[in-house]
C-alpha cells in the first residue's frame, strides 16, 4: 500500500496495543455505529484471519466493541468497553470463523435492534488505516477518513447525474465514488468520499431526489 505520512506506519493517537488489531479494529466499529445510526441493541461479531487468532491478546474485541460504543481510538474507556456495553443495554456474540479471508485483518459485524439491522465487512489494513469492503451485501471501498455520504436509491436512469449535480450546485468536490447494485433496476448504493464536510441543507436536497430512499452522512 502507499503511505501518505509517517502516522499511516506508526499509527494514530491511540489506547493500544496495535495500531493495526486495535486502533483499527475500534475504527471500524465506530463506521458500523455510525451507519446504524444509534447504539444497536446486539452486535453479532465474526472474527477472520489473523483478527480471529489473535484478537484477545491484542484487544481487538474490546475495540470493536468501544467502537460501537463510539469511542474514539484514544478514548481511556475502551479496555472497559465490554464491561461498559452490558451496563449500556448491548449484547455481545463474539465468533471465530474458520473460513480464510482475502485480507488477514477481517471482521464482520451485525447489528440489530428491534426494527433495524446491518451487515457490514471491514479490514484493517496498518497503521489504523481501515476499509470497509461490504455493506448489507453490496461491495463498497469506504476509508472512513473522509466526509462521505452513501445513497440508497433505485436503480434509475439519471440518479447519479441528479446526486453529483447537487453536489457541484453547492461546490463539494468529490475524492472517490462507486456505484453498485444487487440487481438491474432494483436497490442500488452509491458511496461518495468529499472533500469538505456536507451541510444539512445539501443532505435534505438529496433527499428529496426522485428514487432516493436514504441517505448516510459519516462525518470524518
């Protein structure tokens, strides 16, 4: 992989002990809270690769977990990140799966409350860098280190050409964008990274988009 700085190699500003098992594991954690939208009442959390060898020793379950929690990767909480979910209402299934993953660093998480659940995969892939690879079954490339939305829409002529117009109407420049669908003309994603952050005002244009159902802002 490419490092843009010394901090990709040495990590961010973290509770530790691995910038890789922890600071990213908690990072993504955080992204699937974030997407959920609020704290889930279970989290199902499989464990692949090296993540599932080693994630007690390395604190990787305490930092999903803080993750999920919302906790930031420095936050002095997360070792008590277990502890502080049961008090909080969240229960927690950790499983180690024995299937070898493309990368190493694997997790995937469901969540589930009483009238919303959500499947997303993540890597961690060093220095607290992160993806996030599959989301409620479509493919994505999502860093979480950028101001993005992600629109779920129908799968309709003249919706990407609608989103990206809004978007240069109030001058936000697009760093990385995909497209992807399960089927022809049914549910699509569409997953934008920005440079600036997205105000309200832009989130409730999209909104009212012909063919778009939802929209998820993740804030950097």
């Amino acid at each position: 992989m490419k490092y843009r700085s010394a901090f990709d190699i040495i990590g961010p500003v973290m509770i530790g002990p691995s910038s890789s098992h922890t600071a990213g594991a908690a990072r993504i954690g955080r992204v699937a809270r974030t997407l959920f939208g609020h704290l889930p009442k279970k989290a199902i959390i499989s464990l692949y690769g090296s993540f599932a060898k080693t994630y007690k020793g390395h604190g990787t379950d305490f930092a999903i977990v803080a993750g999920l929690l919302d906790f930031d990767t420095f936050d002095e909480r997360m070792p008590q990140s277990l502890e502080i979910a049961k008090e909080w209402g969240l229960e927690v299934i950790f499983r180690v799966e024995e299937a070898v993953p493309e990368h190493p660093n694997t997790v995937k998480i469901n969540l589930y409350n009483e009238d919303n659940e959500l499947e997303l995969v993540g890597i961690s892939i060093g220095g607290g860098t992160i993806e996030i690879t599959e989301l409620n079954s479509f493919p994505l490339k999502l860093s979480g280190e950028h101001p993005a939305i992600l629109v779920v829409h129908q799968d309709r002529f003249g919706i990407i050409s609608a989103v990206t117009s809004v978007l240069s109407k109030y001058e936000i420049n697009i760093g990385h964008m995909e497209v992807s669908r399960l089927e022809k003309g049914e549910m699509a994603l569409m997953v934008i990274e920005v440079d600036q952050k997205i105000d309200e005002l832009v989130i409730e244009e999209l909104e009212h988009l012909p063919n778009v159902s939802k929209i998820i802002r993740m804030a950097e």
